[in-house]
C-alpha cells in the first residue's frame, strides 16, 4: 500500500497550490490529481451539487488506488469533509484543508482573524464556526471574494486587472485592523504575494498548502504509510480539458506532466 499514491482532489488548478507543497515535503511519494475543471467553479455551486462531485471523485480516487485522499479545495471542505468521512468510513483515511489551518492558528496570538474564500465556503460559516471553538478569545470576520477564482483560471494574475480586483476586494471595510487573512481558497496561493503588497507585508497571509502537506507527511508516517520504494509516478486528470489547466499544472511541476481528460460522470 506504502506504494499507492497521495489522492488530491480540486474543481481546477487550485489543489496545485496543495500538491505542489505535498511533493516538496514529500518528494519520494506519488501523487493522483483530480481538477473538476467541468464543475468548475465550485464556489457557486449548492452544497448537495458539491457533495455528489466529491463523492464520485474520491471513488475515482479510490478505483485509482489512493491511500489516503486530501480534499484540496475549501468549498469541498466545507459542504462535503463530514458527509465523506461518513460515505468513506474504514475505507480511506480523509484529510480536509480547514481543520490543519484552524490547528495552527491556536497555536498564534492573534485577536482579529480575517477569512476570504468562495462564496459556497464563505456563506457555511465553517471557518468562523471552528475558530470560535479553537480560540473563543479572537474575532473572525469574513469575505466572500468569488470574481478571484475565475480570475485566476483565466490566467489574470500579475497584472492591473488583477491588482484592482484584489485591492477593491481589500480594501473593504469588514477587513480592517484584521492581524492574519486566511486564504480560505486553494486558488488563492498563487495571488499570496499581491495579496500580502495589498496590505504592506504587515498582515500574516496564511495559506493551507504547507500546512497540511505537514499534517499529511504525520499521518503517513502515523500510518506506516510512507512510501520507501524510490519509485515515484505522478498522474493528473481533469474533467474537462483546458489548455490552462496544463500550463499551470507544467509550471508548478516544471516540465512535462501526465495529465488525462476522464470524465468521470459519464462512465
Ligand atoms: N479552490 C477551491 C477552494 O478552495 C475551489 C474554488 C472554486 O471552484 O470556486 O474553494
């Protein structure tokens, strides 16, 4: 099983930001990705819509042999991670990209917490819900900022297109006097540094790919699960094929990528 590879899953390219972090803490594992570029964006879509997306790709997932599968998209993570432990109990170990976040923030002083994400993760509350457990003491507010997710997979990223958009969505009042802005979206990473600009430097810009692939490498270790062979073969899938999705999946991942259009709901 050690051999098996790393299940990620995402409605696009933003996973990437997650294995991209997850093949360098990791290098010695293989990875199968699974970009639902055909549902895309997942931000808009209902709870139930995502959670039936979820599920087929985690059989797909699990068909493909993965040994523990990592829900890289927060809006998944947010309508679908306790509905797919239940689906997938005693099958696969889940890992959902909210919880490791929240886990690190206890570990911060921080008294305004500001969150951005899709609409879909926005509008569930699941950050505020989890945070105001973990650390009753900070306040959290929140944004919704879905024209960033097309934004990025329209390839919009360092120019002035981008900037205004991500500095009107900024500078919004709810924001204010915030310490740390948790980049409730695994698109938004590539944005990290004129996000970061927006604000001087002067804010903790967090974003979950480092974080979880550390909780990741802990529960493969936990688990016996770490791969030792030295043989290591990464597949990419995508629901529908864009020429985006390779151009990026080629430039986190530097040279060719074995990328495949599967379309999942038909077969
Ligand atoms: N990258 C995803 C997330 O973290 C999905 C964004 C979308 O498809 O709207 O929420």
């Amino acid at each position: 099983m050690n051999r098996q590879p790393i299940g990620i899953f995402d409605s696009g390219v933003g996973g990437l930001t997650v294995a991209h972090a997850i093949k360098q803490i990791l290098p010695g594992e293989s990875i199968i990705y699974f970009g639902d570029t055909a549902h895309l964006p997942y931000g808009d879509k209902s709870e139930e819509a995502i959670r039936s997306y979820s599920k087929r790709i985690t059989e797909f997932l699990l068909e493909h042999k993965a040994k523990v599968v990592l829900i890289a998209c927060n809006s998944a993570s947010a309508s679908a991670f306790e509905y797919l432990k239940k689906e997938f109990e005693n099958k696969v170990i889940l890992i959902d990209v909210i919880d490791p976040v929240v886990d690190y923030l206890k570990t911060r002083k921080i008294s305004r917490i500001g969150v951005i994400g899709t609409k879909r993760t926005i509008s569930s509350g699941t950050y505020e819900k989890k945070l105001n457990e973990a650390i009753p003491s900070t306040t959290v507010v929140s944004l919704a900022t879905p024209l960033l997710v097309p934004m990025i997979e329209e390839g919009f990223i360092f120019d002035d297109i981008s900037n205004a958009i991500i500095r009107s969505y900024l500078s919004n009042e709810t924001l204010s006097g915030i310490q740390a802005l948790i980049l409730g979206c695994t698109h938004y990473p590539i944005i990290k540094n004129q996000i970061s600009k927006i604000f001087n430097f002067n804010v903790e810009v967090v974003d979950s790919a480092r974080i979880v692939s550390i909780i990741v490498r802990d529960i493969l270790d936990k688990n016996n699960l770490l791969n030792d062979s030295g043989i290591v073969n990464d597949q990419f899938f995508v629901s529908d094929y864009t020429p985006y999705f390779e151009k990026i999946a080629k430039m986190f991942f530097e040279g060719e990528i074995n990328l495949h259009k599967s379309d999942i709901w038909s077969s």
